[in-house]
C-alpha cells in the first residue's frame, strides 16, 4: 500500500503488460515497486508525472492485502487492472475510500477465488461513474458494508455476477448511493445478519432486479 504513496499526484495508474509497451520505454529507467524490490514490476511515469504505468513481464500479484490501497487520493481519476493476479487477495477494505475525483475502475479480468472483505470499497467516491468488477469472484466475501454508500455520481450499479453465500454484513451498502438501476439478482444470502441502512436514502432508485 505504501508502494502507490509516492504516485499520490497521478491523475491515472494502468496496471499492464511490459511486452505490450516495451517499445515506449526503458526497463532500466522504471521505478522498481514489486513488494521483494526484484525489479519484476516496475512503474513508469509520463513528462508531467500525471500518469503512471505499472508494467510486469508476467502477471503483476496482488497483495493479500489491498486495503486502503488508494484511500484518500484524492486527485486520482482512473485505474485499470489489466495483466493483474488478484488470486491471493483476501482484503480489499476501503480500497479506493474517500478517492473523491475517481471516475472510472476498470478491473474486468481480475480474479479474486479468496477475497473475504469489501467493506467501504468505494465509499465516498464522488465522481464514480463508470465501474467494472464483474469477473470478481465474491463466493467467499463476508462483509460488503458501506462498499457503495455516497456514490452519488454512479447511476447503474451491476453486481449480477456476484455470488454471496457468506455475505453477512451489508449493512449501508448503498447507503446515500444515487443509483437509479441495481442489478442482485444473484445475490442468494443464507448468512446475511446485518442490512441495516442497505439501501437508505436511495431516492433516485428506479430498477431493482
């Protein structure tokens, strides 16, 4: 987590293939930032350091944990997961929390088969419009409350590919979210024990499925 500490002023991070953008830059030149400090994966930024990409040979691997990852950039406006292992990542609380210029997250191929926590993933994301998560695997998350709470910007939320058998605490979920179509309809939750506030002050909800 403190690794993207010092890319505070990047307005986007792409997390990709080296031997996709190998012609753009020099391995030597990038900033070594694999947690072993092996040079595996190595970030590069652009003249004006508002743009940053982080480039491995091979998968760049999550950590297990990747809360408050980004939490409280509040000058960053765009992510994107491509060429990234999310197979060991068990947290991902406050992930992206109170990132209040965030539009887009585009996490399309991450997979995640041990991921338990998501509370606040997205909590206060204030210009989030455009999210895609829905190759996350959520079979074994237990807590999703607040994920989604004061997203006011995002107008279509689709968790149809979410499975939650262990879900337990979605309590304020959606809490103050601006939504006006909800897509759970896999959502099946034999466990849930807390939804208090889930979906509260959701005035603009329109399509719940």
């Amino acid at each position: 987590n403190k690794t993207f500490s010092q890319f505070k002023n990047c307005v986007r991070i792409d997390f990709d293939d080296w031997n996709k953008h190998s012609s753009n830059y020099n391995w030597e030149d990038g900033i070594i930032v694999d947690e072993a400090r092996k040079g595996t994966i190595r970030a590069f930024r652009n003249q004006s350091g508002d743009f940053v990409r982080v480039l491995s040979n091979g998968p760049i691997t999550l950590n297990p944990d990747c809360s408050s990852m980004f939490e409280g950039n509040s000058i960053i406006r765009f992510v994107s997961f491509f060429n990234t292992d999310g197979s060991e990542v068990i947290n991902m609380n406050q992930m992206f929390k109170d990132c209040e210029d965030l539009s887009t997250v585009y996490a399309f191929q991450i997979k995640t088969p041990k991921l338990k926590y998501m509370a606040e993933m997205f909590a206060n994301c204030g210009d989030l419009t455009d999210l895609t998560i829905n190759k996350f695997d959520t079979s074994n998350v237990t807590t999703m409350s607040g994920m989604f709470s004061n997203c006011i910007t995002l107008s279509q939320i689709d968790l149809s590919s979410f499975t939650t058998p262990k879900l337990e605490d979605a309590s304020a979920m959606f809490k103050k979210c601006k939504a006006q179509t909800l897509d759970l309809s896999n959502f099946v939750t034999p466990n849930l024990k807390n939804t208090k506030e889930m979906f509260y002050d959701m005035q603009y909800l329109e399509t719940l499925k």
